[in-house]
C-alpha cells in the first residue's frame, strides 16, 4: 500500500475516512485514525457558519493530536465567504492540515441553496471558489464531488479539470449522481476517467464496505486513494482490514468481544466529548451497526434505543457477550 501526498501533505498510507454529517465527530475519527485512517475530515462546516462566528463550527473543527494530519470540509457557493472561512479556520485551529471544499452533498436543503452538489451544474463558479480558497491559504485545498448532477450531465472529469487548474491538490470522486442519492450502482468508469482528466491524486468513493470492494475499486478505477464513509459506520476495523489486504497481509476479522470493547469505548469517548445527554442520543443508531449480526442484537437493539445513560448503554452491551 503506498503513500499518498495532496500538495505538499505526506499521509501514512491511502485510505481516508470520508465526512459524513452527523457521524464524523472526534470519537469516531480519533477511533477510525487509530484503526488504519490514513486522513480524517471533519463533518461539513457552513461557510457561513464560520463567517457570523456561529460557536457550533469550533466544535466541529475540534481535533486531537493523533488525527495529524486532519481536514475540514467547508460548503457553500459565495468565493468570497468560503475564502474568509477558510483562512478563519486555519487561524483559529493551526492543527487543520487541509481544506476540503463540498461539490457532492445531495440534500435538498444544501443544494436548494446552490451549495454541495449544486455547484456542479456551475462549473465556472466552481472553479473560482476553488482560486480563491487555494490562493488565500498555505493548508492544500481539495474538492468532494460526486460523478454528476444525474445520468445525464456526468461532469465530473471535466470539473476536475477545473478545480486542478485552479489551485485544488487532490479531487475526491464518489461514484454516484447527485439524483442517486446512496443508491447503487457506483460508477467506475466515471472515476476513472476522473483520474485520466487530471495528474492530481484521485480519491474513490462509494460502495466500499469490505476488503474485497476495495481492491475492486482500486482495480476497476486506477485511482490513488480509498475514501471510506458508510462502510466505517459501526465498523472502523475496515481500515485495518484494506490495509492489510493491500499489504498482502492476512485479513483477520474482529470478535465479538473486541467488537463490543470498542462499542463501549465509543460510548464513553462521545459522552465525554458531547456530555451524557447528546452522547447517548447520538451513539445509539450506531451501536446498532456495531452489533449487528451477534445473537441477541435485535433486542439490544430495542434496549439500547430506549436507553438514556452511558451506564445502561454500556451494560447492554456488554450483556451481549454472556
């Protein structure tokens, strides 16, 4: 497995855990970073957000020693606010290693407001976000993106010759249209010629929930890097296993007990990151992939859907192995 550098950024390794809203919090990235994560992002931040000061986006930003190096993704459409962004993040957290700018969120609620995968359909205005964030910066800036609006506007190779001539050090491609949403199939060939349309590195997305589906991806692509997003969720030995398995190494899947030593890690880390309320709140639909398959995970899962303290959660968990 090689090493993949974005600008002047050396990564220990490939695989890079992908920013997923709601999920992509400390606990989880500073567990997938000691899993194998080659790079962490952050959730989403609002450009906005961070341009009115809103205090929301300095919790988001927040990182730990270990996830060195670590990036933020930004969204929005206006060059000038994601430019003020940008650099405002950068100053108020040094430790911030790479600018991630969002061309691929599918929701309504980002794309209704020309953010995310809307500025696919605006290739020009993409472009320029790109200068002005890379010209105001020394972190490297690069571009999520998905394949394309729909099946039939599949520009993604040409946006990224854009964005690399306009400053971006790498494109992360996930191989599906904005109107798929996460549905499949993911589109290989869309990817790959992604990679034959820029000398920047390509990073695949989508669709990779084992070993196997990453070498498949690499395979069938040529591109340079992993991005890992739903296949993390209640799984972050996935990085250990692609790692492996591109080194040549035996693939070992984890028991149940290290599976459920992790669980309860998980639990602790976000009650103490988030305190107990928001921590258990947002834990429990995890918890819920962590476990699943072990006899008895339906009806820890009832339990721990009704649960309200960290002790309950982590009792039901560790019932599960007796």
């Amino acid at each position: 497995m090689h090493n993949l550098t974005i600008g002047n950024t050396v990564l220990d390794g490939m695989l890079v855990l992908a920013p997923m809203a709601g999920f992509t919090d400390l606990s989880f990235r500073t567990i997938c970073k000691r899993f194998g994560a080659s790079l962490t992002v952050s959730e989403m931040i609002s450009a906005k957000g961070v341009f009115y000061n809103d205090k929301k986006t300095d919790l988001l930003a927040a990182s730990s020693p270990s996830e060195k190096p670590f990036a933020v993704q930004i969204f929005g459409s206006e060059p000038d606010v994601m430019t003020v962004a940008a650099v405002s993040l950068l100053e108020r957290h040094p430790e911030i290693g790479i600018i991630d700018i969002n061309m691929g969120c599918p929701m309504p609620k980002i794309t209704g407001n020309g953010d995310g995968s809307a500025l696919m359909k605006n290739p020009a205005l993409a472009g320029h976000i790109v200068a002005a964030v890379s010209g105001a910066i020394n972190a490297p800036t690069t571009v999520k993106m998905r394949t394309g609006w729909d099946e039939s506007s599949l520009n993604a190779p040409h946006l990224a010759e854009i964005c690399a001539a306009n400053g971006a050090a790498a494109i992360c491609v996930h191989g599906r249209t904005r109107s798929q949403l996460y549905r499949p199939p993911i589109d290989f060939e869309t990817i790959k010629k992604v990679k034959k349309a820029v000398t920047i590195p390509v990073i695949a997305n989508g669709g990779i929930y084992s070993a196997e589906d990453a070498i498949s991806m690499l395979e069938k692509t040529g591109c340079d890097g992993l991005a890992i997003g739903q296949g993390a969720l209640g799984n972050p030995f996935i990085f250990r296993e692609i790692a492996d398995a591109l080194s040549g190494r035996q693939v070992i899947k984890p028991e149940p007990d290290e599976i459920i030593a992790l669980a309860s890690e998980h639990v602790r880390m976000i009650c103490t990151d988030k305190g107990e309320h928001t921590g258990v709140k947002e834990i429990r639909k995890q918890l819920g992939w962590y476990i699943k398959g072990m006899p008895g995970a339906a009806d820890a899962r009832k339990k721990i859907n009704c649960a309200e303290t960290e002790e309950a959660l982590l009792c039901i968990l560790d019932s599960l192995l007796h």
